[in-house]
C-alpha cells in the first residue's frame, strides 16, 4: 500500500510513536548527509517487505510537514507501527532482520494496543485483509483512546468512530471496497462503506446514461456504438454496486432498470433505422443484455417484449444470399397492406415481387423453403384481395316481395348489376391466371388456393365469364390457400394458412414496424 511504503513516519526512520526530538534528529541528519550526497538507512526502512527508499532534500521536507497537524499524524500512524512493550523490541529485532513470521508469532502472545497494531501493519504487508481487518475491529473498539494518547499526547482529537472510518476509507481506496468488504463482520463499519461506495457507483452510471442519451437521433450505428459503449462501461459499476446493495433495494433497481432500458433502447433505435442483414442480431446482443440486469416488473416485461420480437425475426430471417430481394418484397408487401382490398392492387403486388420471387427461385432452387414461403405469402395476399372484391360485389340490401328476398340492384337495373358482377369476376380470373404462375407451399395450394380457385371458375362459368386456357400448368411444388367466397377459418392454427392470409402482419413485423411501436418513451 503506498500509504505504507511513502509514509512520512518510514521517510524519517522512526515508529508512529516516536518523541518529536527522534523525528528531529533525523531530519537533521538526512539533511546533512544529502548535502554531501549520501544516503542514511533505518531499521524501519524494512526493504526486505518495501521497496528501498530514495530520499531526498524534498521528499524529506514533505514528510516533516505532513506531520505538522495532529489529524495528519494519527492518519499515518494507523498505518505504521509502534513500539511501547518489551515483546515489541524482541519482536522488532525479528521484523528488521526479515524474519516477519517470528514478529507476529510474539505479538500474537498477547493482545494489546501495539500488538494489534503491529500485526495490523504486517497484515496489510502481506496483504492479508482478514486478520487486518479482524485485528482492527478489537483495536478501534477496546484501545483507540490509549492510541490517540500516545500519539499526541492529551488530545481528544477524533473519536473512535472517526478514525475507524478514516482507517476503512483508506484501506478501500488503496485495496478496494469490494475486497475489504466480505472481511468486516461490524455492521456499522458495513453500513459506512455501502454508503460511501455507492453514491459514487450510482452517479458514474446515470453520467454513462446520459451520455447514451445524447446520442438520440443521431443515427442508428451512432446508436449502436452507444449501446455497446453504455453496456461496456457500467458492467462494472453494476457489479460493484449489486455488492453494497442487495437487488430488492429501491435504489439498485431503480438505476439498474434506467441502465437497462436505456441500452434496450439504443438496440431499438439500432434495428429500426438499419438495413444490415444482421441488424437484428446485433440488436439482440446488447437488448438480451439489458433483460438480463433490469430488475422491476415492467423494464422486464418491456425487454421480454422486444427480445420475442426480435427472436422472431432472426428466426425468420431469409438467407443472406437473397437478403436484399426479401426485403423489396416485404416492402411491397408492407405498402399493399396500406391500400383498398382490390384486384387491382392484388394484380400489382404480383407483378411488382414476381422478378424478385424469381432471382430468388434461381439462386435458392424451386424446392427450397424459404422460397416457397415467401412466394405463398405474396400469393396470399394477392388472394385476399381477389376473394374480398368478388364476394363484395356479389352483396346487396333484399327486399321481400310475395315472400321472397329480392335484391334492390335486380329490380332497379338488373343488367348494369350483372355487367358489374362480370367485370370483377373477369379481373378476379385475369389475377388468378398470374397466381397460378406462382409457385407455392404444396398445403395451401391444395387446402385454399385450388379450393376458391374452383369455386371462381364455375362462379364465371354460370355469368358467362370466359375461362378457357386457364386450366393451370401440373406443378410439384406446394402452395397456399386463399379465400375466393370462402373465407379463412379464424381458428385455423395450420402454419401456412396463417402466414398466407396474415400475410400483412407478418411483413410488418418483418421491417421492424412492431419494434417501433413498443420503442420506450422517456
């Protein structure tokens, strides 16, 4: 400790309890013997614990005055050794010649207030902090006073309370409160250093989260960085903190859910505002981190939230080869989803995501997962579109007449409501024949898509709608279910079913729309 090895008692070659005319005589012969540039060596200088002393004009004149003041001489006196009983001259004749083991083995004969403080000295030289610190709770509460008198004399300068204090505060700012701590049984000594550690601890964490803050709107990788930087820097103090203060505290869960919300959002802010591939991994990375340290109910539901949300998405994340055709046609998917229920948007979508359902086919193969998937989903949803346009036009208000239900459109313009009807099942037919180019999961093609598909063809065949050559090529590959006049079972819990008629849902938790609505405001 360089409390120890600098202290001004050892800079003058005498112990802590020394009379004033030793330190004097000293320092006057240090000084003499450096104008004719030589050392002098002390008993005390005790190299064979501490390194060698190099003194000099200065460092001697700095340790006479930093014994000017009582306060200075009783604080480097807990840290240096006395000699006031026989044992001690036996036990020094021992220490000075390097035999530390024999010195203490005399003072542990008998306790008493040099004898604890000796061993006290030679337990920090080893750096042995149990017997320092059990040794310190019998001296400060049995032998303070006789300690203070010896140092100064008659003097109520400090109490025992103080300088115990003043003793722990050095030892935990030269060792550490975490290595000090697990060693003090007295409670009020426990108390003290919690409290002095964990002021500092938790304002050094809310500056790291405000510096975190400052980097809002700054942009996503700024973000990131922010994130990382934030979870780097407090990892630390958090873990020192949780030593001082148990979990269920009010004050550590209250900065710990501050840290972890702020890092959770420095991910969300990350991924929404990021078209990296591995935007969601990364995200994961510091959002799983910010779960794993808040401790209240809601900063865990809220980190739970956008952890599940994010998991989803890198389980579904399409392969990086085809990363950037994904994300045009959940683009394209995410814009159909804010327009009419049309065939005419339907026909849309199908053209504008065709070319990139096709270099996906080329680069993965007909037969891969992934791109049966997400070709079925676009139909899907080109699909719900056919069947909410046709089944639309199909209704109308009834009136009863001679028992029975009449549509109002037949009795007023008949012809003009029937022209209408072809016209959409013709556009419903035009669509179908593009879908029909699509290949699609082998479940939906068979449970949903063929199904209305059949029903809209005889539909046209009975308004006299045109059909022929639309009979669909043979295709091996699966496919999906849509909902011409049949709509989808709401309890339906089969996997493509409801990817294809959810289809909306699904490109916007894909794009990370979600994310944005459970973002945290503060």
């Amino acid at each position: 400790m360089k409390i120890i090895e600098n202290n001004p008692y050892r800079q003058l070659g005498v112990y802590a309890n020394s009379p004033i005319k030793e330190r004097v005589a000293n320092h006057n012969r240090l000084k003499a013997f450096l104008k004719v540039g030589k050392q002098v060596d002390f008993p005390l200088d005790l190299t064979h614990y501490l390194p060698p002393i190099t003194r000099t004009s200065e460092t001697i004149a700095q340790a006479d005055a930093s014994l000017t003041l009582p306060k200075e001489q009783l604080k480097y006196a807990q840290f240096w050794f006395i000699k006031a009983t026989p044992l001690d001259d036996i036990a020094f004749n021992h220490l000075q010649v390097g035999n530390m083991d024999a010195a203490i083995d005399i003072w542990k004969k008998k306790n008493c207030m040099s004898s604890l403080q000796n061993r006290m000295v030679c337990a920090l030289l080893k750096k042995d902090y149990e017997t320092t610190l059990s040794c310190a709770e019998q001296f400060y509460t049995q032998y303070l006073p006789d300690f203070v008198a010896m140092i100064l004399g008659n003097s109520n300068e400090g109490t025992n309370q103080s300088l115990a204090f003043n003793f722990i505060d050095i030892l935990c700012e030269e060792v550490s409160a975490n290595i000090i701590l697990p060693y003090i049984t007295n409670e009020n000594w426990k108390e003290h250093v919690s409290a002095a550690q964990v002021k500092p601890l938790i304002a050094s964490i809310e500056a790291d989260i405000e510096m975190a803050k400052s980097s809002r709107g700054k942009g996503s990788s700024v973000r990131y960085q922010a994130g990382i930087k934030l979870k780097n820097d407090t990892k630390e103090s958090l873990q020192q903190l949780s030593t001082f203060l148990p979990t269920t505290d009010l004050q550590y869960q209250m900065i710990a859910d501050k840290l972890g919300l702020e890092i959770l959002q420095c991910g969300i802010d990350y991924f929404n505002g990021s078209n990296a591939y591995d935007a969601a991994t990364k995200a994961m990375s510091i959002q799983s981190y910010a779960m794993k340290i808040v401790v209240g109910k809601i900063a865990k539901d809220r980190c739970r939230e956008n952890v599940n949300i994010l998991q989803k998405i890198i389980d579904e994340l399409p392969p990086k080869e085809v990363y950037t055709e994904d994300r045009a046609i959940h683009g394209e998917l995410q814009k159909f989803c804010q327009l009419p229920d049309t065939i005419f948007h339907a026909v849309t979508l199908l053209n504008n995501t065709k070319p990139y359902l096709q270099t996906i086919k080329t680069k993965l193969g007909t037969s891969n997962a992934y791109y049966l998937k997400i070709s079925t989903q676009v139909v899907g949803n080109a699909l719900h579109n056919v069947i909410e346009e046709v089944n639309a036009v199909q209704q109308d208000d009834v009136v009863e007449i001679g028992g029975r239900q009449v549509p109002i459109s037949m009795l007023l313009d008949r012809d003009r409501k029937l022209s209408q009807i072809r016209t959409v099942l013709q556009a419903a037919w035009n669509a179908t024949k593009i879908m029909d180019a699509f290949d699609m999961e082998q479940e939906f093609k068979t449970n949903r898509y063929n199904q209305n598909r059949s029903i809209l063809k005889n539909l046209c065949n009975q308004m006299g709608v045109s059909t022929s050559s639309t009979t669909p090529r043979p295709r091996t590959q699966p496919v999906s279910q849509p909902r011409v006049i049949t709509p989808p079972n709401n309890n339906s819990t089969n996997g493509s079913e409801g990817e294809a008629n959810w289809g909306c849902i699904i490109a916007i938790i894909i794009v990370g729309i979600i994310v944005y609505i459970i973002s945290i405001s503060n």
